[in-house]
C-alpha cells in the first residue's frame, strides 16, 4: 500500500471518529448534567479528548507521510510516535484529572448531598458503549492493515472510552438503586482505565522509538527466506529495527569468495528485492556479502 494510500486512509478514519466523538461527547455532557451524573460528565471529558487525539492522528499521517529529503534522509514516520506520545499524555491528564474529582467526592464522606442520577445518564451510556467499540474494531481493522501505531493508539483511545462507558452505567445504575456514592466511584474507575490504556500507549511508542528488533518470528522468516537463495552459503548477521510503522533490515551474508563480483552482486540484489517483497513493513534493507571459500563450489567451479 502506497503511502498516499495509508494516509487517506487514516484521515479517512479520523474523519469519522471525530464526527461521531462531538455527537457523543455533546449527549454525554448534557445527559451528566441534566441527570446531575458526574461519572457522565467524566465520561464526556473523555470522548472530548478522543476528538483531540483524532485531530492529532490526521496531522501525523500528513506529517510522517512526507518524502524523505536532505535533513531527513530516512523519512518522518517517526512523527507517528510522537503524535502517540502526546495522545499518552493527554490520556494521563484526563485520567488523572477525573480520578482525583472523584476520589475528593469518596472521601467527602457527605454522601446524601450526592444527587441520584437521573435515566437519562443510563440512556446515554448504553449508547456510549456501542458506538465506541464499534469506532474501536473499525479503527483497529484500518490500523492493523497500515501498521500505523497512532492509528492502533487511537483505537485503544476508543476502547478505553467504551470501557469508561461500562463503568459509568454500573456506577449510574447503583446510585439509582440507592447508593449514590458509586457514581464518583465509577468515575475513578473510568480514570483507571484511561490510565491504564496510556501506559500501553507509551510502551508500545517507546518500543518503535528506540529501535527495537522486529519480533522474533518475523526475524526466523527473514532468515528462512534469504538462506533460500541460490549462492547463499550462510547469513553471518540478520539486524532489525522499528523505525515509527516502518522496518530497516542489515543483513550479511556469505557467498563463495571465488566467483566474480557481478555475480556476488546479483546474489545481494536478489536477497535485497526479496526482503522488500516479501515483508511489505519494510522501508530499506541493507545487504552486505563476505566472502566465504566454499570447497563444493569450488569443485564445481
């Protein structure tokens, strides 16, 4: 998939999520009102910064996926991590900011003055929950087909607010049964789980931002893949890296050190192509060839 492609293809997605998180966020917060629900009202804090984030992904894909040029001789899909970054960091502010409004509501210990959530906030949540993990799967489908981490940040973006959501209507519905503290409960609880899902957000970012190796399986195909070629006698090195959405490949072989050097070459051109076509996630693949004496070869020769 072309590079043009995958970033139509983001703005696509982002496109509809922000579409769909300012109808929500504008039913949740007039639901938490109206129903005096402050878990609803977390709740929209929520989904609002899902529309942040949504902006956030569009501006990466029209940043990462411009040409490689003279100060940026590898390309700029590392502007995908940073964009996952600072969609972390406003997860852990939001998380944050509604956890400690209600853990000051628990420990108020003035539970009667806690207004009884109306249904409106149950109607809203129900809502919620279905339109968020449907944007989560439709999100997760067009990221995993690109490999874009930020594409992949923001649809766990969409699953922790269905989560939130399931929280809320749990601690919405026992404050209407008659135990008015688990609205602000249920609040700290949708703060956990924002928590929680920016914290995989940076472990995954870092990962691609440090130059990880590509998994392990992905490693043993490459290497199955080379060793298949004709003139190849051995792979000496087999190096990968995370490069934002991208891979880099090293790789060194060994070829009889007797043949000329065109054909020596060819070997290397044809490992080259090989890796590229094979394994679509890879930018560049880098092949160097060390000479080996090969008795067979020589007889052959």
């Amino acid at each position: 998939m072309s590079a043009s492609t995958e970033k139509q293809l983001t703005i696509q997605v982002s496109r509809v999520s922000i579409i769909l998180n300012v109808l929500l966020c504008t039913m949740k917060f007039f639901a938490g009102i109206v129903a005096h629900s402050s878990a609803m009202v977390a709740d929209a804090v929520h989904s609002a910064s899902d529309v942040f984030g949504s902006f956030l992904v569009i501006i990466g894909a029209n940043v990462s996926g411009k040409e490689a040029d003279q100060a940026h001789p590898y390309g700029h899909e590392r502007m995908e991590c940073v964009i996952s970054m600072i969609l972390a960091n406003i997860l852990m502010l939001v998380g944050l900011g509604i956890g400690m409004n209600g853990l000051e509501k628990i420990f108020s210990g003035n539970y009667a003055a806690l207004a009884v959530p109306g249904r409106l906030a149950l109607i809203a949540a129900v809502i919620s929950i279905v339109v968020k993990e449907g944007l989560f799967w439709y999100t997760r489908l067009a990221a995993k087909k690109i490999n874009s981490v930020s594409l992949m940040a923001e649809a766990w973006h969409h699953r922790s607010d269905a989560m939130s959501s399931v929280g809320s209507f749990a601690g919405i519905l026992g404050a209407r049964l008659g135990y008015p503290v688990l609205d602000p409960v249920a609040s700290v609880v949708i703060a956990v789980f924002i928590l929680k899902v920016a914290f995989d957000i940076y472990k995954e970012t870092l990962d691609r931002m440090v130059d990880r190796a590509c998994a392990p399986e992905t490693e043993a195909a490459m290497r199955k893949l080379i060793s298949s070629y004709d003139g190849v006698l051995g792979v000496d090195l087999l190096r990968t890296r995370l490069f934002g959405s991208k891979m880099y490949v090293e790789v060194e072989i060994e070829a009889d050190g007797q043949q000329p050097l065109y054909q020596a070459h060819d070997i290397a051109v044809k490992v080259h192509n090989g890796i590229e076509e094979n394994f679509p996630l890879v930018k560049h693949c880098v092949v160097h060839v060390n000479p080996a004496v090969c008795t067979d070869c020589l007889k052959e020769r």
